[in-house]
C-alpha cells in the first residue's frame, strides 16, 4: 500500500503542482490550449456485484482496495486543484485495459507466457470476476479525443463494451494458443491444461462495468475492436515479440502474479 500512496496521491499532487506552476507562467494561446489529462481506473467506483448496473460518471466512488483508495485521492485531488485554482483538467475513468507492451505480471499476457513457458495458468478464486476488456489502441483514440475535444472540468468514462468472466478470458487465450502454436508441449492435449485456481487477492471486487454513453454521446467515440478481434492480436503480438518479454523478465521480475503477498 506505501507505493500506491507514494505514486497516486503524492505523486499525483507533484504533477499537479508542477503543472499549475507552469501553466501559470503561460501567456496566451498557450495558456489557453493547456490541459492537465489526469488517467484514471473504473475501481474507485466499487463493486457492482449482483446488480446490472454500470459505472456512470455520476456514480459515488466507494473503492475497496489500497490501490483503488487511492486512485480515488488523486481524482479528488485533480478536481481540487481545478476548482480552487482553476487549473484546467481533464478526467478519465477507464476499463481493464490489454494489448501489445503490457507488463507481463497482467492477466492477458501473463497467461500467454505462462503457458507457452508450460507453466501454471494461475486463476483468482472462482474465476468468475467480471471485466469490461478495452484494447489500448481504443483507449488511445479515447485520450486524444478527450485531450482535444473534452470540456474543461469533465469527467469521461472510457469502456470496450466487452463483459467478460476472467475464466472466459483464459479459455479464450487458451483456445488461440492451441490453434496458433501447432506443436503443444510434452504431454498436453490443450493449453487449457494449466489452469489452476489459486487464492483470491485482497479486496478483488467481483464486477466492474462501464457505461460510456457520454464520451460516445459528446464527443463521438467508441470502441473499434470487439474482445475476440482484440485478443487475437494481442496474443499474436506476444507470440511474435517474445524477445521483448525475455528482456523484462530479465529483471527481478520472474512472471509471478503480484498483489497477494501484503508482507
């Protein structure tokens, strides 16, 4: 939690005051065409287990880990610093993002290179946690939308229109795995194999959906890629840039899941 703290909530506060300085010292258009986008996550809304709703823009924030406590600072933080001082920002609340250059510790990709590594494909739990899966290309087009088209002081939820159980995103993996590597390792019929369900993490909220009608609505966005199409050239991506993954795990970094160990 001491990291979350020191990167979302102070580090958070350094940009902001950075940026205010800055942005004061602007004349002009300058001044004028500067925003401060502040990138954040769909978890500070909560859980919405056992319900069909979705997350609005004016849906209460109720966060239930560290990590999301504390993304719900710095968003209050932003708001703070655009009311009292009027610096001119922009808010984003997004979706569970995925495709090429994620960090290999993610659900998507860790599961493709556990199991062309033949390792355990460690599931949380039950499996059945749902997630609104945006592909990252979609969330660029999304912030530059926003960055050039969004109205000072607006907040904008960005989602892939894609619920899907995180059992189902394995399976899904799994299944493209077993067509697009023709020859499977020693003993395996499927990839599907190595799934093994492991303890679930610390405050893992069951459900999170995005309406994002008003991004759509006001400026004209939405989502290209639907999650079959998205996931298919995520998991070629990784099959086709396996020197990259091997440079990041050159590190201290060993392709184990984080977030459940609080020591």
């Amino acid at each position: 939690p001491k990291d979350f703290i020191q990167t979302n909530i102070v580090g958070t506060y350094a940009m902001l005051e950075q940026s205010r300085q800055y942005w004061q010292s602007l004349q002009g258009e300058k001044k004028d065409n500067f925003r401060f986008l502040h990138v954040s996550t769909d978890e500070v809304y909560g859980d919405l287990d056992g319900t069909d709703d979705y997350f609005s823009e004016e849906t209460s924030y109720d966060p239930s880990s560290p990590y999301s406590a504390s993304k719900a600072s710095s968003d209050h933080l932003v708001r703070a610093w655009h009311r009292t001082y009027n610096l001119p920002v922009l808010i984003t609340n997004c979706s569970n993002n995925y495709g090429p250059y994620q960090f290999p510790e993610k659900l998507i990709p860790h599961i493709i290179l556990n199991a062309i590594s033949g390792k355990d494909l460690p599931v949380y739990g039950d499996g059945k946690q749902i997630r609104d899966w945006l592909f990252v290309n979609d969330h660029v087009r999304a912030l530059m939308t926003v960055a050039i088209s969004g109205v000072i002081g607006e907040t904008y939820n960005i989602g892939g229109n894609n619920e899907i159980q995180n059992i189902d995103v394995v399976t899904r993996i799994c299944e493209l795995l077993d067509e697009l590597i023709p020859g499977k390792l020693n003993g395996l019929s499927s990839f599907s194999e190595l799934i093994t369900y492991v303890k679930d993490r610390p405050g893992h909220d069951v459900r999170y959906a995005i309406d994002a009608s008003k991004i759509k609505n006001d400026l004209g966005w939405k989502p290209k890629e639907d999650f079959l199409s998205g996931i298919r050239k995520t998991v070629q991506w990784y099959l086709d840039n396996l020197t990259w993954s091997e440079n990041i795990q050159d590190g201290s970094y060993k392709l184990e899941r984080l977030g459940v160990n609080l020591k």
